[in-house]
DNA sequence: GTCCGTTTGTGAAGGATTGCACAAAGTCAC
DNA sequence: GTGACTTTGTGCAATCCTTCACAAACGGAC
C-alpha cells in the first residue's frame, strides 16, 4: 500500500512524544486519513492490535518498516548534481529510513570533485563500477531532460531496477523496471485549479470557498508530506 | 482531474517535436493511459477531438490550460531558501505554466539579501506585507519542519488559501484552506517496497521479477514526472 | 469470576473508477 | 457523391476502493 509510509511518519511522530500506544481512531486523524481505511490496511500485515487496547507504536513502526523493506539498507546513487541533487544529498530524512547514499555523479568537469554532505562528487563514467562495487539498488536521477534517458539505460544495463525520476521525460525502460517520477510543478498545477474553482464558486456558484471538488480527495491532508531540510 | 496536468505535459512534448494533432490512442501511450480512459476525461472538458483525425495539440494545451487556471498568472511566493527552495527557485518549469514567483523568503539573516533566480530573498517579517502587496495566491513552504505550522498560520492568516508544503509536517489549517504535501521520501520507500517483493519473488515466488504488486499501480509510467532542472 | 467500557478486525453496502466494445461522425480518395 | 477507413464519444459491465456497522476480543474494576 502507497499509504503505508505516511501511516510511517505519523508513528514516528507519535513515538517522539513518547506515546506507546494508539488507537486507529487517533492515528488515522494524525495520517489524515479515515480509521476502518487505517484498520483494514493495518490488516493486511496482520493482526497486531490489541482490542481494547490499540497498537504498540514501537511494534507498529518495526513491522510497517519490515513491510516496506526499510529494516535493510539500501545503497542509493544520485545522478546529476544541481540544486535538487544537492537538496536530495543533504536530506536527512534518507538515513534515518535506511537509505544511504553510495555516490554522488555528474558530467559536468566543474562540479565533479565537490564535497557534498560528506561525499565527494564523482564523475559520470564511474557510473556502472559505483553500482556494481558499492551494490546499489536504487537509483535517482536528478539531471536534465536531455540526459535523463541515457542515464537511465545505462543504469538498466547495469542491473538496477527501481529508479526514481526527477526529470521531466516518460522514461522507456525495459519490464520488471519499476520507475517512480516526481513532479514539482503538477502539485502547483493541482493548486491553481482548486484556487481558480474557488474563484468561480465565489462569484456565481451556491456555496463560497468549498475545500475541494468531490473526486478530487477528501480535502486537506490527503496528500504525502516529508521533504528537503530548507 | 489529477490527470489533466500529465496530458498536459504529453502535449507540450508533442508540440515542441511539431505534431499538429495526435489520436486518443498515441496520447495516451504517451502519458501513460488507457486510450478510454483519456478520451473520458478528455470529453468532460467538452468534445475538442475530431472523428477520424483526433485532438489539434495546440487546441488542446489552450483547453487544458484554461481548465487548470494555467492561462492567468500566478504569483507565487517561497519561504524558506534552503537547498530545495533554491532548486524551485531556478526551476524553469514553473515560470512556463504561468506560475510567477514573485518573492523568497528567509529567517536567516545569512541569506537575506542574497540574489537567486534573478530575486533578492527578503526577511519574513515582510511575509504579510509581500504577499498583500504582490496579489501572492498561493505560497509554497520549504522550511524546516519546527517552522511550517508558524510559517502556515501567518500565511493563512494573511488570506492565502492554497499551499504546497514540502515540511515534514501535517499542518492545521482552517477549512477551505488547500494543502498539497510532497514527500520525496515517500517515493524511496515505495520503491524499497517493490524492491524487496522482486527479492522474496524471485526467492520462492512464482513469477520472478514482476512489475509491481497488484493495487498499487500499472507498473512503470503510473506517477508524475517533471522536475526541477538540475 | 463477572460485568462494563473500549477497540480491533471484517462482512457487506455503497460509490467511484476503469476498460471494453460499439455506434456516430468525420476524412480522404476517386 | 460514395464508399472505405479512421477516430471520437459513451453506455455498460466489471473491478477496485471506501465507509459503515457490528460482533469478537481485550483490559480493568470490584
């Protein structure tokens, strides 16, 4: 389930406070989400509430982390090291879910040899013997549209099979590639057509400033979070 | 529809390679669809497509455009110039979508004065007065997570009822208030997810090394894209 | 041990989304 | 103008997801 990492979060948050226990009905409120869906999802890992009770967070976020995989350590490398690049490198949320990053690779002569969050830049055609040495699973590309192609089949050749896309291209990978892209600018897109509905709502429709259109989620909070350290 | 900006970026693909008009079926391939399901979404909109030729792209980037409250200007206000909001800052996406930014934003006095993108970043303590002055509409939140839910009141305060937080934080806000979350932590553990089915399937499962589980999506090309330029 | 309040786990209903399949509508060649 | 071919727009069935509602299970008080 998509939902899992957020349920994730809120766990951690709830655990920093020092809570031991919760019920669905409170961390389906801190998820923003509705608490049978919690429940139900919750379910399908198993039973590990408690009727009467709830759930041991500590327990919870062991299990939801074995779910998704995070009690191992994934070796990840960043390809393209601009602004984004250099945002992901210096996020800390990466290690503390069991993401280590293995390198850090770029074309350009100029920005190979910089030291970034404690690892040096290193040059692009190092590309395929940082993946095989280092046993990187996971592989980010943060570079232009131009390259992000090329990059990507060179990875594929390489043996990787999950990729995460920053650049603005449908990648084509060949099957059993699982490739995830990230899109800063639709979310603004999201944005804007929510504010122009509450603009024409304003003037002529029969309710004012409604949260949002139906079929569009359930209004605040509905969405992942988590980002960059500013 | 959360799809529309993704049909959205398809076009301008098309039409930056010069193709004129393009059918339900190589529009969605290139977004990542099914053709009924384009065409379904498409006719909400209105019938824009001809019979027997299919869809003028540039018609139908004007329609979709002014759908998604593309075709006015946006002023778009960052707070928080860290690495991320200096990589959203120098994002070129943002500008040709009709998204202005029209102010940075910081606490720290070290980066206060600072020019990036063209912009000299400004204390917050002009948050209230930048965003009257400046018909800001929407505000996007890069700051540490301790600073959001602050940055957030004030913000709403000022009348803003759009925001994309890119804080680790789920923030409260009053309703008819909209708030977009981005994770980029998220997508690494999704991925981590399906990368440790490959492993267990390939172990003892029946398949090998299946796309995804079903559920969680149609495989590769299911998510969003674009992205800041490296 | 028994009773009572609380909370989980899940069957079932309801709603939304998806994809097939096809009629209606258009272009193009001649 | 006519016929053949292409493509849109949409009714319909199937599927997926969500939410309600409630029985089973647990802890705690006495």
């Amino acid at each position: 389930m998509a939902r899992l990492p957020v349920y994730l979060r809120a766990l951690n948050g709830l655990a920093e406070r020092g809570i031991a226990t919760v019920s669905s009905e409170d961390l389906a409120a801190s998820a923003g989400v509705n608490s049978a869906k919690l429940r139900k999802d919750l379910s399908h890992l198993g039973s590990y509430g408690t009727r009467g009770v709830g759930y041991d967070v500590d327990y919870l976020i062991y299990q939801i982390s074995r779910e998704l995989g995070l009690t191992q350590d994934w070796a990840v490398a960043i390809v393209g090291v601009g602004n984004l690049g250099r945002a992901l490198a210096n996020y800390g949320g990466f290690a503390s879910r069991g993401f280590r990053i293995a390198s850090l690779l770029d074309a350009d002569p100029e920005v190979v040899g910089d030291r970034i969050a404690g690892l040096t830049v290193e040059h692009i055609d190092k590309l395929e013997s940082v993946i095989r040495e280092r046993d990187v699973s996971i592989v980010v590309i943060a570079t232009p549209a131009t390259s992000a192609q090329e990059v990507c089949e060179r990875v594929t050749r390489a043996g990787i099979t999950s990729i995460l896309n920053f650049a603005p291209v449908v990648l084509t990978v060949p099957d059993g590639v699982d490739v995830r892209k990230v899109d800063l600018s639709i979310e603004l897109q999201i944005l804007a057509f929510h504010e122009q509905r509450k603009a024409v709502g304003a003037a002529g429709g029969p309710g004012g400033s409604a949260q949002v259109g139906p079929g569009i989620g359930p209004g605040a909070g509905n969405e992942w979070a988590e980002a960059v350290e500013a």
